[in-house]
C-alpha cells in the first residue's frame, strides 16, 4: 500500500519536476555555452546539448572537455535520469491505481459484512446472557 502511495506522490511531483526540469535545461544551456567554448558556440546549442543529456540522447556534438563541463554534464544526466523514472512511475501509477481502486472497495465490503457479523454474534450473546441471568421461573 506504501508503494502505492509513493506513486501517487511520484506523480504530483511531476507538476513541479517539469517546469524544473525546463529551468535546469536553460540554466545548463547558459553554463555549457559559458563553460564549453570549443564544443558548444552558443546559448542555444548549449540549450540543445542539455536537453539532449536530460533526455538521455547522449552529447549533441562531442564531449565535454573541462572539469566544470564534466560536472554539469553528469549532473543534468543525473536530473534527466530522476526525470524518466518519476515519468514512468506517475504513467504506471494510473494503472495501479484501477486495480487499487477495485481492491480497496472489496476491501470496504469485506470489513463491513464482518462488522454486520460481529454485531449479530453481539446481539445473541446478549440474549443468551440475559436468559441465563433471568431466575427459571420466568
């Protein structure tokens, strides 16, 4: 049931995840077109290549060079991977969430047809009580 309710949460993340992960994408474009000046010649295709990590494309034209590059790289991957598990789990999650629905309702009527039981093996205790305490002459 907790894995359940961490998908649900997964997916109510994505509304945060996702203009996050535009703004890392747009950050990480600036920081490789700073950083990169060999490989990657402007803002833009510093955009592209991020984008390109976080999807788990690869490097739009060549690898990073310097330390800071390198760094920024593994980190925009790293966010890209996050962003592709919580995204298959929010998409998995709408289907357990039929199959939990369903559940949780057999569940429903399972507890109360044993309260319903427990409350008529209630009420007989109760008149068998009360016959065995009345004296035997009424």
């Amino acid at each position: 049931m907790s894995a359940v309710r961490s998908l649900f949460a997964a997916r109510r993340s994505l509304r945060y995840l996702i203009p996050t992960a535009a703004l890392v994408v747009l950050l990480a474009g600036g920081g490789f077109a700073a950083v990169e000046t060999d490989t990657v010649e402007s803002y833009w295709e510093g955009v592209w290549w991020a984008l390109s990590l976080m999807t788990t494309v690869g490097f739009a034209n060549g690898a990073p060079h310097s330390l800071l590059g390198k760094m920024l790289a593994g980190a925009v991957m790293i966010f890209g991977f996050v962003l592709l598990a919580l995204t298959t789990a929010a998409i998995a999650s709408l289907f357990v969430r039929e199959d939990e629905e369903s559940e949780a309702a057999r569940l429903r009527t399972f507890e109360q047809d044993v309260m319903a039981e427990l409350r008529q093996l209630h009420g007989r205790l109760d008149r068998i009580e009360s016959q065995l305490q009345s004296p035997k002459g009424d």
